[in-house]
C-alpha cells in the first residue's frame, strides 16, 4: 500500500509543480508578453549590421574575390598565404606591440595621474586637460603630433634650446614608437577619467588608517588602491584590448602621404586590411585576403580577450 501511494504521488507531482508555474503575479504576466516585442527589435539590428557582416567576412575570407562579378572559392588559400606574407606577419606584430606595450603605458600612466590628481589642487580642471585629446579626431591629432615631430618641428627647436644639435630623424627610423607614443596620449585621458571615477569611490578613511601605520604610496597603491578598483582595471583592460584592434585614422594620418598609403613597416591589422581592399594608388581589391586576415586578427584578439577575463577575475571587495 505504502508502494502504491509513493507512485502515485510521483505520478501526480508533475502537475502540480506545472500549475505552480503558471501562478504568476499580474506584472510578471506583462513582463513576459512585452520582453521579446522590445527585444526583438535590438536583435533585428545585431544581426543585420553586426551578426551578418561577421559571417559574410568569414564566408568571402574562403573566396577569391574583388568586389565585383561571382566569387571563386579558393578553400583555405588565403589563410595559407598569409602565414608567410611578411607584411601581414609585421602588421600583426605592430597590433600585438599596440595592444601590449601601449597598454602597459596607458594604464601605468593612468595609475600615476591618478594618484597624483586624487591630492591635488585643482584635479577638476587637470582632468578635463587630460581628458581633452580624447573629444578630438584622431586625424586632427596626427597632423598635430606630425608638426610637433617633422624636421625642424617643435621637437628638434625644443631640443636645440637645450643644446642637442643632431636630432633623430623621428619620421624615419623611429616612426612607429612615435606612433605608439602617439597612441598612448590621445588614449590616456580615457583611462584617467575612468580610474579616477574609480578611486574617487574608494573612502578616504582607508588611507588615512594606511598613513597612521606608516605605509608607504607604493602600499598604499597596491593594498588598497589595485585592489579596491580590480574590476574597473579588468573591464578597461577588455576596452583597450578591443580599441586597439580598430585603431586606424591615426596611422593613416600621421604616417601616411596624399593619396598614399604609410610605409608597411608601420601598418597593424587595420591598415592591412584597408590597404589589400582599397587602400593606396591602385587598389588591389582583395577582398577574400583582407577577410582571412581580418578573420585570423579577431579570433587571436577574442583568445586574448578570454585569457585576460580569466587573469584578471578576482572576488568583488567590498567597502
């Protein structure tokens, strides 16, 4: 009988955990008929601009084509010919240098005004100053670094005021780390506004309990500050990560000459994949080429992307 009775009600818990679910409240029912008419709109525009230009890319990066006539399939042609184009090799190195040494620039520089800034007179205005390349296009900004580093430019009359004759030529030899200095300036503002906002939530009472013990700024900074603004600093990573694949108009601007595009030792994955579709003099139109190295840029940088997600997780501290 006891058998009996524990099968039937198994028998019969389905339904009721089946009406249970549907007992919802009055604003949970509404909730539920307008989610996917708001919705659905947001994932309409996803896929048109976003989700379909991805997987056109992937589909032509295994053509051969130029933009006009029938696509000839090539298989994985292009992804082959890449692995020993050196121009590609030296562009994806630039993009590695960008993303990893620039940022390590950024965000050292970033931490250090930010300290600064946090006691100092007047941090308001100073942020806004730091902050202000950042409003301005990034063309504008390398025809100005342009006249700040050709010959004869403010850097070699700064220099000889101070009684350095033979300047390095800055738009030959050293034109990339130029550009990486470049790069780091117009960028840094960003990240101070961003850690700023960060420290300035961090109570003060904190430091000063640090100060009473005789920590030192270093201390300071890594047993309070780092780890207080851990998750800002991990999502700016991610953001920086992802800007430094689009970097374009800067290189362009700066390195480049009318209606030419800059020499191949400075090119990153952008300017790769411009200059095989319809960058220079005459365009070569390789659209297949250009996506498979757009293709192969993307997921390395998604990889980087993960493995920094997980470096850089850590258990929210709370104050």
């Amino acid at each position: 009988m006891s058998s009996l009775a524990t099968r039937t009600a198994g028998r019969v818990a389905p339904p009721a955990q089946r009406v249970s679910r549907k007992n919802v409240s009055p604003v949970e029912a509404r909730r539920r008929k307008i989610f996917w008419p708001f919705l659905a709109p947001a994932l309409l525009v996803y896929a048109v601009l976003f989700l379909g230009p991805a997987i056109a890319s992937v589909v032509i990066s295994f053509t051969r084509w130029d933009g006009i006539g029938t696509a000839e399939p090539v298989g994985i042609d292009n992804y082959l010919t890449l692995m020993g184009d050196t121009v590609f090799h030296t562009a994806f190195k630039n993009t590695m240098v960008v993303l990893l040494g620039g940022g390590i620039a950024v965000f050292v520089l970033a931490f250090g005004l930010t300290m600064v800034l946090r006691e100092m007179r007047g941090r308001k205005f100073v942020r806004s100053v730091v902050f202000f390349p950042t409003i301005i296009s990034p063309v504008v900004l390398a025809i100005l670094w342009g006249f700040i580093f050709q010959a004869n430019g403010l850097m070699d009359t700064g220099l000889d005021q101070i009684g350095i004759a033979n300047s390095p030529n800055w738009l030959g030899d050293h034109l990339f780390l130029i550009i990486v200095i470049g790069l780091v300036w117009t960028h840094l503002g960003l990240y101070v506004t961003i850690l700023m906002a960060a420290v300035d939530q961090i109570p003060r009472y904190l430091y000063e309990e640090c100060a009473l013990a005789g920590a030192t700024a270093w201390q300071r900074f890594r047993y309070v500050t780092l780890p207080l603004t851990w998750d800002v600093v991990s999502a700016a990573a991610v953001l920086w990560t992802i800007g430094s694949l689009k970097i374009f108009e800067f290189i362009y601007a700066f390195g480049g000459t009318t209606a030419d595009m800059p020499p191949t030792s400075v090119w990153n994955s952008a300017l790769f994949i411009y200059g095989n579709t319809f960058g220079g003099r005459t365009p070569s139109f390789s659209f297949g080429y250009a996506s498979a190295a757009a293709v192969v840029t993307v997921i390395a940088v998604m990889a980087f992307v993960v493995l920094l997600r997980r470096a850089t997780r850590r258990d929210p501290i709370e104050f």
